[in-house]
C-alpha cells in the first residue's frame, strides 16, 4: 500500500481496514484489490466498490483476533479435541 509518505510502500494482510489517500483508493478500487467502507466514497453509480456490511463485521472481528505484534491470535494445540 502506497500512503504517499517517506514510507515507501507498506504491506497490509487481506481484510486489513486502512485509511488510504483518496487517489490510493480510487486506483484499488477500480483494480478490484480494496473496497470502500461507507457507500458515500464510492464514485462508481452503482455503488460496485462498497463492501457489504457483513464483510466488515467479518473484517472487524478478525482485526479483534489479532495480538499487539500483528499476528492471528493461535488456539491451543488440543482445541477442538474432545474431552
């Protein structure tokens, strides 16, 4: 993801919620590799770019899973095992 700074470009995992650059999100978009959250910063008519609201609570929760150091959070070795 390019921010436009002295950052050069930054990796973001997929379902990351970011604030890009409105430029950075219109060429995304329109490349099929973002989404738009809320319907009014979608310049398409048909309103195409906009994530439907079950992706971003789906999004939201899986941000919420992950630790300080940016990592999904693990379960246990014996999850899911019975007893």
């Amino acid at each position: 993801m390019q921010y436009g700074d002295d950052r050069g470009g930054v990796h973001q995992d997929e379902g990351d919620i970011v604030d890009a650059p409105k430029p950075v999100a219109e060429a995304l978009t329109r490349l099929n590799r973002a989404l738009f959250l809320d319907r009014k910063d979608d310049a398409d008519p048909g309103k195409r770019h906009t994530a439907p609201a079950a992706l971003i609570q789906a999004a939201e929760k899986a941000a919420k899973g992950k630790t300080a150091v940016g990592k999904t959070a693990s379960l246990p070795l014996n999850a899911g095992e019975g007893g």
